[in-house]
C-alpha cells in the first residue's frame, strides 16, 4: 500500500502545557532541510547532536537535541526529524511556525502514524494499537496494547486470510474446471476446513472480546428500588465514599458515574435513581435517566432490599432482554448465608454490601460474565470494530457450511469471498478510505 507523499508534515508530540521536555516531529521529503535550515547543522542518521534552533533572523529560539531517522527506517517510513528542546509552550509555539514557515504543514490528528500505515511500517490492527497504548488505563491493557503492536493480533488474523484465500482458489477451480472431476461438494476436504476455519475465528474472536473489554471497561448500572443500597455498593466498589448515603429513601436523584478497576479488569459503574412510583419532578427526572443507563447497559445489577415483602417488584418496570443478576442485599438482618445461584431464570447473589458479606462472589461473577482472566497473557487488544470483522466472518463461513451442505458450490465460493473481506478489513488490507479517516482522527496530534 506504500504511496509517495509529496508534503512534509509537522506537529508538537508532546502533551500541551509546560514541562522540562518538548518535541518537534517533522515527517517527509523536506524534514532533513527544514532540520538544516533551522540548525545550520547536517544531522547524522540516528545520533543525538547538541544544537540551537534559530528563528529567520539568525536569533536562538531554543537550544535542544537535534535527531534525524532517514527512510524507510523510521516511523513513519519517511525522512523524519525531531527537535527536542524546552517544554513551554510559548518557545515550542515559535518554533513550529519557524518549521512551517520554512515549508512544512500542520499534521492532521493521527497522520504520522497514518502515514506509517500507509508506508508498510504498520497494518491497521498495530496502528490502532499505538492509540490504545497511550489511552491505557491499567497495567494488563498497556501490555495487550504492546502484543498488538508487536503483530500477535495481525499475525492470527493473516493465517486465517491466507486459509481462506488457499480454500477460494480451490473452490473456484473447481467450479471453473469441472473436467478435473473434482467434487467439492462431497469430499469432505472443504467442509474439514471450513469447520476448522470457524472453530478458530471463535476462539480469536473470545480473546478479542476480553481485549475490548480492556481497552472499553464493562459499563454495569446499578439499579433498583430506593434504598436498596445501590450507593452504598458504589462505594464498595469504588473504595471510597463517592455517593452519599442516608436512610432516607431517594437520596440519589442524579446518575452518579465512577470508573475502577478490578483486578485490572476497567469498570464503569452507574448508579441511578431509585424506581419507583413519584410526583417530584426532580425525582422523575432522575428515574427517567436511570432508566436510559439501563438500556445502555453491558450488565445491570439490580438491587433488591432481601427484606422487602414485595421483594422482585421493580423487575416489572424493567426491559426483559437485559442482562440482569439480581443482588439480593442486607442478608445480614436475615441470618442468611452468601451465596451465588446461577439457574435457568438467571444469576442470583446473596451479600450484605453494609458488612462487605459476599463481595468477592459478585466480584468474580462480574469478572466472569465477561470471560476476564487476570492471569491471562495471549490478549491482545481489541476494538468494536474488530469483534464485528470477526463476527461477520464467522457468520459468513457458517454460511458456506451451510451453502455446501445445499450443494450450491457458487454460493460457497461468494461466502468464502465475504469472510475474507472481512477479516482483511481488521489489518486493513480491504478497507474504505472512510474507515481510514475515521480511525486517525481519533488519534492525538504529533502520533
């Protein structure tokens, strides 16, 4: 996919504000004499040089380290320059307009590392990687970013492009060269691969799963009638006192929003307003919020007071295909033990959030909903995107299984052609210039 770029980009790689460091990254065929111009020095490739950046004038602007990466072996492929001097922000102002003065242009968001892709330096999956590593907010998904980065996603998805390409080539000779005699149809080889080809995609796709949920965090809403203790399970989880608690029914009227970690595992959790039946419009408000919360929601916990007489009330207020497990709180005034049911109406937890009784049943239930595996070292990190490539594929080759099974052998070859396609679209090699757009631009500027 390598093209030849014509302009030189330029932008501040480090994050804005003052500091000790600030860099200048320039990239393309006028970096190395815009670095020149600047330094009145010739850079050596890949040796730091001491050195004063000087405005038009023949002035200092800065003093600083002067690096050169001459191509193909730089980041972005192309000649590339840093100027690496003092973190303010005014200084490092100055010397960008000197850098685009002398013929550079402003980068894009992402361009560098857009420009990489487009080089050969990545493929798409290692490019999104590199803004997952800088977004990371836990230890497992700075190193799940880095195995992407370093190809063990792209390499898992190459092999089964390559099976897939190997299996159309012999499919579509057969259907084109029916003199061979070769009977696809029936001979078992076709279907042997095409169940092993699912089968692979499933288990790539279950690690990419968990790989999103690193890079996303579960959003989990906290809902139930007032007084439940849903505020009181936030703090639990939260480890401090981010929402206030009273024996006051309805204290929380607002949705209240904390991200945490669990095991490393990223959690978003909501609480909301009580439901319940009111006339305050406030309340109202918040009760229609909550609901809202809930719709969106990767998992509902849905607390319900173990001494309420109409204990499972609120479920008739509640959409009935959410994921739900109902915690049964305030065991304690019960004499009950904690326990966790799993059975055909769904998942029950019996705690007492007040005594910290069965937290680390409803801990592990959340972990294992989602499939997280703290000790997990394959994981790679993932996208929405990429889980929807891999779900796309998967259905397409469920469907060839089932075309050849009706023995409609051009149908197979079209559904062998759509899984590929789509799978090629997660490294980038079949992609639209809109996906490519959107996925840069979400990038910082200076990466």
């Amino acid at each position: 996919m390598q093209q030849i770029i014509q302009d030189t980009i330029a932008a501040i790689a480090t994050p804005p504000g003052n500091g000790g460091v600030g860099i200048i990254r320039i990239s393309g065929p006028s970096a190395l004499e815009i670095a020149q111009k600047i330094t009145q020095k010739t850079p050596v490739s890949r040796q730091a040089c001491f050195t004063s950046f000087r405005d038009e004038g023949d002035s200092i602007i800065d003093s600083g380290i002067l690096l050169y990466f001459p191509n193909p072996a730089s980041y972005t492929g192309e000649d590339t320059i840093e100027l690496q001097g003092h973190g303010g922000a005014v200084v490092l102002g100055m010397l960008l307009k000197r850098v685009v003065k002398l013929g550079a242009r402003l980068a894009n968001p992402g361009e560098f590392t857009e420009r990489a892709f487009l080089n050969n330096k990545l493929d798409l999956a290692q490019a999104e990687a590199v803004a997952d590593l800088i977004e990371s907010s836990t230890e497992q998904s700075v190193r799940s970013a880095q195995k992407s980065m370093q190809g063990v996603f792209s390499k898992q998805v190459n092999e089964l492009v390559e099976e897939l390409t190997e299996l159309r080539i012999y499919v579509e000779a057969a259907i084109d060269f029916v003199d061979e005699e070769i009977d696809f149809l029936t001979d078992g080889v076709v279907e042997n691969k095409i169940i092993n080809l699912s089968t692979r995609i499933q288990k790539i796709l279950k690690t990419a799963q968990q790989g999103r949920l690193l890079r996303d965090g579960m959003t989990v809403v906290l809902a139930g009638k007032p007084n439940a203790g849903k505020s009181s399970l936030l703090n639990a989880l939260a480890g401090h006192e981010a929402a206030i608690v009273t024996d006051i029914a309805g204290t929380t009227r607002d949705i209240l929003k904390e991200r945490i970690q669990i095991d490393g595992m990223p959690l978003h959790i909501i609480d909301t307003a009580g439901l319940r039946e009111s006339d305050n419009l406030v309340e109202k408000e918040g009760i229609r919020r909550a609901h809202e919360e809930i719709k969106q929601a990767d998992k509902v916990l849905l607390l319900i007071d173990s001494t309420d007489p109409e204990i499972d009330s609120v479920m008739k207020v509640l959409p009935t295909d959410l994921d739900i497990t109902k915690v049964y709180n305030k065991i304690d005034l019960l004499g009950i033990e904690p326990e966790i049911i799993e059975n055909e109406q769904g998942s029950q937890i019996y705690l007492s959030v007040k005594k910290g009784i069965g937290m680390a049943l409803l801990i592990n239930h959340l972990k294992q909903t989602v499939g997280f595996n703290s000790e997990t070292d394959d994981v790679f990190i993932a996208r929405k995107r990429h889980i929807d490539a891999l779900t796309q594929g998967q259905k397409s080759v469920e469907n060839a299984r089932e075309q050849l099974q009706h023995q409609a052998g051009e149908l197979v070859a079209e559904d062998l052609r759509q899984a590929q396609n789509s799978l090629a679209e997660i490294t980038g090699t079949f992609s639209s210039d809109d996906l490519l757009g959107r996925i840069f631009s979400s990038f910082c500027i200076g990466k």
